[in-house]
C-alpha cells in the first residue's frame, strides 16, 4: 500500500539533537531555574546540566531534536525507507556517528551539514514523574545556514519533496532557510506544515514566525503554546484554546485556495481540529500512571504519526487518530523511542 510513496516525499528541517535524559528530583529543577514542562534554550548558568545528569543521575543517550524524532516515527510506521528527508547541523563527533545511525536505522534520509568546529547539540531531558523539562544546548545546530539547501543535490530533495515539515525551534536558528522552503512549497502548491514548538517561539521569534505564517498550511501546537502565541499576539481570549485555534487558522496566508488548518493538542484531553469553518474534537486514550515510562517526545510522535498518513494522501481524521496512536506509543517507551512493529488501524 505504501510502496507507491516517493522516496523523498517529506522534506524536513530541524536541530538534531542527542537527548541526554534522566529523572531527577523537583531540586534538580529549581536549581537550575527550570520548571516541569519546560523547553528552553540553555544559557550559561545551564551548562553544567549535561555533566551533571551522566555523573550523578544515570542518565540515557537518547536520538532527540523534535524534527528528526518526527520523522523517525512518521518512518516507523510508513515502514517505507527514506520517504523522509532531514536537514540539519551536526558536529564532527562520535554523538553526530550516533544521530546518524538512529536516523538510518529508523529509515530517514539525513543530509546533515557539518560544523568542523563544534560539537553536536545536546539536549537534557529532566523527567519528574510524567512531566519532562527540555534545555537544549544547540551547538553545532544553530550552525545551520541555508548555503546547505543551496547545494544542487540538496536543493533537488527540496525541489522534488510533495510535502514540507519544520519546527517553530528552527526559527531561532535559520529564518532564511524556512522562508526559503515554505517559497518551494507555495511554488509548487505542496504543504507545508509547521509547528509553534514551545512558548518562548511565540516569545523571543513572533516576527519571524509572523513572516511564514502566511505560507503555514497547516500549525501544529500544545496548549502552552497556543496560549504563549495568543498572549504575545495581545488576543483578549487567551485562554480559550478553539478561539485562538480560529483566529490561527484566519491569520493571512498567501495560498488562499487551501485554507489553513491548526491542530492544537492538550495532553490526555482531545485533540482539536480547527478549520475555517468547523471545530472537531479527537479523544486520546488515557494511559494508566504504570504505562508511562516518560512524556518526552510525545508531542513530535503525534506530528510523526500525523505525517506518516498525510503523506499517504488519507483524511484528517485518520491522520489525527494516528497521531495519538503515535504519541500514546512513544509514551510507553523511553524518549522518542518506539517498539515492535507500529499497530495502527485506519
Ligand atoms: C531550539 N530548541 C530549544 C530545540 C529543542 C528541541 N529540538 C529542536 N530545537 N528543544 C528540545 N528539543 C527536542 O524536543 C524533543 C522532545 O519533544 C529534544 O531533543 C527532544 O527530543
């Protein structure tokens, strides 16, 4: 069924990341300044976590950067090699050795531009029961420049993609290459999907972010982020999550024919769909507390799971159902991991 799908059907861009993961205790947090579902930017005074979480926490290395965990998991369930295509920078490194293999073990076709003079970016993941805390440190990621997607090879894959993906997280590190990509898309009429990511995108990036809004055909976000975005945008219903989802989908967009659609989720509540003239809720399968080994990577795995059915041309509902499917999965496992063979049913 799947073997019709191009090789290099899915265009993505992103930070590759290697997740370096642990549970700590609250203390660990609130030394740091962080709080429970956090997803930040490392300053300074976060250096010293990654050191920390391998001496004293027992911590997990883990493949992570939202994108390529998106991926991943839209490959693990299209079970098709190399319909996905990654972007990003990496360093020299034996941690770039392992972003590359857990990419080519999940199927996914990474064309990383590598930095010579910077290691790969990290991640620390910081589990409390079943909330988790990101503080990513970039490193060779924000390296990122578009003369990458200027090389022809590359820029063939960008050309010949039918579908396009990338993270609000990117705006922080390559503004001209997303604006660069959403133009292929809007060229050809091919979608292009993008994703609020955390809130301080909507905090520190909102003009970059308002720049490719206009090509966004469809904005992915949690509640965190939907608010962060209404409360930057000065929106009086900020905590009402179907309006901010209506007045997404009616912000400009240059491609009128195809009219934007949001997919907002909100942990274990529905999922909703909001397109310009409808609302549609999507329940989520509860999990029992023993079933969670971490929440790390479930936002990324519904986007994997959405993708790997809209790339296979099938209807919002499935998409969305596969999403939660996806996400309900990753959650059972550790990190943006998965196991066995994907049990999806349309
Ligand atoms: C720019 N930032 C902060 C980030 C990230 C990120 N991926 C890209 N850019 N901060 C955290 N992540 C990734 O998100 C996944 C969980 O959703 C982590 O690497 C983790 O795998």
């Amino acid at each position: 069924m799947t073997s019709e799908l191009q090789t290099g059907a899915l265009v993505g861009c992103g930070n590759p990341l290697l997740d370096i993961s642990a549970t700590v205790p609250m203390d660990f947090l609130k030394k740091y300044e962080m709080n429970e579902d956090d997803a930040i930017l490392a300053e300074e005074r976060h250096m010293p976590i990654y050191r920390e979480l391998v001496d004293n926490h027992r911590a997990e290395f883990l493949a992570g950067g939202s994108v390529q965990n998106s991926l991943r998991i839209a490959q693990w369930i299209i079970g098709k090699p190399n319909v996905a295509v990654f972007f990003g920078c990496v360093g020299q490194d034996d941690y770039a050795s392992t972003l590359r293999e857990k990419a080519r073990e999940a199927g996914v076709d990474a064309h990383y531009q590598v930095s010579a003079d910077t290691p790969t970016g990290t991640c620390a993941v910081l589990i409390t029961g079943t909330h988790r805390s990101l503080c990513a440190n970039l490193a060779a990621a924000n390296k990122f420049t578009i003369d990458h997607l200027e090389q022809p090879a590359n820029k063939a894959l960008v050309e010949n993609a039918l579908y396009y993906y990338i993270s609000g997280f990117f705006l922080t590190v390559s503004p001209p290459s997303i604006m660069r990509v959403a133009a292929a898309a809007l060229a050809k009429q091919r979608p292009f999907l993008m994703n609020l990511s955390a809130p301080f995108i909507s905090q520190f990036f909102m003009q970059p972010l308002l720049d490719v809004m206009p090509y966004v055909d469809i904005i992915f976000g949690n509640e965190a982020e939907a608010h962060a975005f209404a409360t930057a945008q000065g929106w009086p219903e900020k905590e009402d999550l179907r309006e901010i989802g209506k007045r997404l989908v009616a912000l400009n967009k240059l491609n009128a024919s195809r009219p934007r659609i949001a997919i907002l989720t909100q942990g274990c509540d529905p999922v909703l769909l909001i397109q310009h003239d409808s609302i549609q809720e999507f329940e989520v399968t509860s999990l029992a507390a023993h079933e969670i080994v971490d929440t790390n990577g479930a936002g990324d795995a519904f986007v994997g799971g959405f993708l790997a059915q809209f790339v296979q041309g099938k209807s919002l509902d499935v998409c969305i159902r596969c999403g939660n499917y996806a996400a309900g999965h990753i959650i059972k496992n550790p990190g943006c991991t998965y196991s066995g063979a994907p049990q999806f049913v349309e």
